[in-house]
C-alpha cells in the first residue's frame, strides 16, 4: 500500500472550500492508501485511519513567514523521516519549499491548485484576465496593490503585497518540480497554462468531490435570496447590495447575508434595512450545517462574483440542496451548471441588471416548481461529480 504525506498549513474544519476538498478527497483515498497528514490546526477534522500531526510551524496565515518556517521544518529530522518513509507527498496548498526535499528523496509530488497561487501572488486572477493574459512584474505588483486595497481595504497590506509579489517567481520554479499538477476546472487550467505553459504535460484536471448533504426539499415561505459571499469585494458583495436595491424598489423579497463580519457592509444593509422594512437578514457567522439548511428556504442563492473562482463549492452545494444559483459566468461555473436550469442564469461579471432579470425570474416560479427544479440540479450535479468516477481519477494520479 502507497503511502502518502499531505502537508496543509490549515485542515478542516478550518479554511474554505480548498480545505473541505482536501478532506472530501482523502476521505475517497483512505484504505487504498496509507495517509499521513501534517497540519496546522490543532483540531482537524479527523478520518478514520488517518493519522495526524500538528506542527507549530504551519500554524501562520503569513506567506513569507510560513515558507521561512518551511526551511526550519525541512530540517528537522522527524519531517526528513516523514519524508522519507512516504511515497507521494502531496501538497494541496502553498508548501512548494518542501518540493525538492521530496525531490532529493525520489519522492513524488503532487500539488493541488484551488486558485491561482502559481501565476498570482493573492491566488486571485480577476474576469478581466482575458484582456491582459500575459502581465509582467509591473502588472502583477499593480494588480496585488489593486487588491489588497479592495478586498481588505488596507494600505499597509498593499504595500507589503506589492514589495513580496516579486516572490511569487519562486513558486513558479518550485512547482515546476512537481510530478503532477491538479486542476479543479478546465477554465483554471486554461489560466494557469497560460502563465505557466511548460506545466502542460503535468496538469490533470479533477473536479472536487461532493460533501454528503441532504435533499431537504424546498420549504420557501416567502421569497428568500441567499448570499453567501460575506463582506468580499471579489465575492461581489457591491454587486449584491446594488442588485438587491434595484430588486426591492418594485418587488418583494428577502435577502439572508452570511459571514458580514466587515464594519462597514454591515452597516450599509442595515441602513438598508431601515428603508427596505427589514429585507436584510444579517449573520456574521453561521456553522457548516447551519448553512445548509438555509438553503432549503431560500429560492435562490446569488452569486456575483468577480474572480475567476476554479469551482466554488457553493455552486456545487447549491444544487445538492436543490437551490438554484444565480451566477455570474466566470471560472469553472459555467462547467458545473450545463446543461441545466442554472446554465440559462448565468450572468455577465458585474451587470447588475441581467442579475436582477434573473431574480425575478425565480421570483415568478412557484414553490413545485422550485422543488421540481431543484430535484433535478440535485440529480445532475451527482451525475456530473459521481464519487466512484472521482476516486478512480485520483486514485490513477496518486498510483
């Protein structure tokens, strides 16, 4: 039985989608696999015949600092051991430095994009990438400022930003040491090749596994949109807040807004709330399970982003819980939704009146037909992401 050592700085529960993926699939690899995982969160979310280690070393959402911390670790003797008792390493987030040890071991390395990291230094490459697909240093620095100050509206962090994308030359060069790259999309790895063309004999294409969620069926007891974006510029939370008012001006409906731990958009829904007679639904945190069972009451979930997100999660649950997403055609969306209903209700990035269109669309369909519809994004998303059809295409790659 192979053995494989995974190196992620952050496991679920802790993280996004990049991490519950990482989960979903060495949940599909164990028994077939011997698995080891090496972490930085102290409490993950453990699988049954997976053993887990904690390192202090991983535990650090600073970029620089964690691959200072990666030199320390790759001299340790324990790790070294680690190494060298393993297979495959495989690497699912940023922990490129490591690469040439398991190189020097004759190892195999596998690394696992869930953005853009190689090509982008934020891992972010915005829809507009297609009018400017190659950039030089010059870009790249601009672009990392550019989004520093809308994302996290921080002066400082775009200055550091912009001095450390240089930096990001040397995940080019270390990843190009991998065996295999792991794409989640056709439209990532599109991208990705682009900036990075000598990986085209390396890329696999792989979507993500399914999460075990319920039909819990449709119980809309009044208009319900759900968002689920938070506070993100990139998430278009700007694009929600002037859809959502366009909306509510000439017809009836909630909006349920999830992870508003941002100052001021919290505050500007709930000035909107005092004109829209409380339309706004407002939670900064919600658990996992939570959210899923938001979905049963909603009509329909929105989805403005403006990043070219490889393929978000919340497309793929929305449709296993039978709610329709309304988003914008951007990243690996569109590969997800054909074919079905939400293919029709794709929308171009930041046009807010075609995503208004579409809401009231949805607004204009009964609760059968909701339900009917959602059945059938619920069938065709298990058929698109079948599990067995996913493991055998890891296991393949991990073999």
């Amino acid at each position: 039985m192979k053995r494989i050592l995974v190196l992620s700085e952050i496991y679920w529960p802790e993280g996004g989608g990049a991490e519950l993926a990482t989960h979903l699939i060495l949940n599909l690899l164990k028994g077939d696999f011997d698995v080891a995982v090496i972490t930085g969160t102290k409490q993950p979310e453990r699988l049954d015949g997976l053993k887990y280690v904690y390192s202090e070393l991983l535990n650090t959402s600073n970029k620089i600092q964690l691959w200072r911390n990666l030199v320390v670790l790759s001299n340790m003797n324990w790790f070294i051991n680690s190494v060298k008792q393993a297979d495959i390493l495989y690497i699912p987030r940023i922990s490129y430095p490591i690469i040439p040890l398991a190189k020097r071991h004759g190892k195999k390395a596998i690394v696992h994009l869930h953005n853009y990291q190689p090509i982008s230094y934020h891992s972010i490459i915005f829809h507009s990438y297609d009018r400017n697909p190659k950039e030089n240093l010059f870009h790249q620095i601009r672009g990392s400022v550019e989004y520093e100050i809308l994302e996290n509206e921080s002066v400082l962090r775009a200055l550091g930003s912009g001095v450390a994308t240089p930096l990001n030359m040397l995940s080019i060069k270390l990843i190009q040491c991998a065996d295999n790259i792991i794409c989640v999309s056709k439209r990532q790895t599109k991208i990705v090749l682009s900036g990075m063309p000598e990986l085209a004999g390396k890329a696999k294409v792989v979507y993500n596994p399914l999460p075990e969620i319920p039909f819990l069926g449709k119980k809309v007891v009044e208009p319900m949109f759900l968002y689920i974006g938070g506070s993100s510029y990139i998430k278009g939370v700007h694009i929600l807040a002037k859809a959502s008012i366009n909306l509510l001006k000439h017809a009836k409906a909630k909006f349920t807004l999830t992870k508003m731990n941002n100052g001021m958009w919290r505050s500007v829904f709930e000035k909107l709330n005092q004109v829209f007679s409380n339309s706004y639904l407002i939670y900064e945190t919600l658990h996992y399970e939570e959210m899923q069972k938001l979905y049963a009451c909603s009509t329909a979930l929105i989805m403005p982003s403006i990043w070219e997100e490889p393929l978000p999660f919340a497309v793929a649950e929305s449709m296993l819980t039978g709610t329709v997403p309304i988003a914008s055609s951007i990243g690996g969306i569109p590969e997800i939704v054909q074919g079905t209903l939400a293919e029709k209700l794709l929308f171009t990035p930041e046009d807010v009146n075609e995503l208004v269109d579409h809401m009231e669309f949805m607004l204009s369909l009964s609760n059968e037909q909701l339900f009917d519809i959602g059945l059938s994004l619920r069938q065709e998303v298990l058929k698109k992401l079948d599990k067995e059809v996913l493991k055998e295409k890891y296991s393949e790659i991990f073999g």
